[in-house]
C-alpha cells in the first residue's frame, strides 16, 4: 500500500510485508532512500528520523512531520491489520470471505 507518491509529495512511500507474516517484521519503505521495520518505528520513531534527516540534510522541517505522518499512518494499518476480533496477534490475519 503507497502512503505517498512523487506527484503530491517529495517521498514515495509504501507498505512491504517482505516475506513475513510477523507484525514486528512489516516494512515502511521510503524508495531510493530507507527502509524502516513497524518494530523500528515503533521503539524510536524521533531515531529513523534523525537518519532520514542525516542522510538528507537539505530536508525541511515540514518534509521530516509531513514523512513522520506517513510512518504514523503505516503502524496504525499494521496495528489495524493484527488485530483480530479475538485479540492483538502478531501474525498477518487474512479475511476470507
């Protein structure tokens, strides 16, 4: 799933589940740029960051809150997406209809 595109913003950001169904393994990708995992978000989202901002230190203020945004957006999907009616899991839960 994108979260943004080149059109509408300077990041092209997307959801990757990899190869693994395991909640804390998920992937935010920031393409050509960093890769980041819902765990890694999670634990210091100020720290992947100050590595984006490290890399690029031309990055406005305004880019780094409109990327922190995108990186909110995909834990809270990740969250929605292990949540079974059940419980918290931390296993990928496929609807079937």
């Amino acid at each position: 799933m994108s979260y943004s595109r080149w059109s509408n913003s300077i990041w092209y950001t997307y959801w990757s589940t990899g190869c693994s169904d395991k909640k804390n393994k998920q992937t935010f990708c920031i393409c050509s740029v960093a890769t980041f995992t819902y765990k890694q978000l999670k634990d210091d989202i100020y720290k992947c960051l100050k590595e984006i901002k490290k890399k690029y230190p031309t990055c406005t203020d305004y880019e780094i809150e409109e990327l922190r945004g995108y990186m909110k957006e995909f834990m809270e999907d990740v969250e929605r997406e292990f949540t079974t009616k059940r419980g918290k899991s931390d296993r990928l839960w496929i609807r079937i209809k």
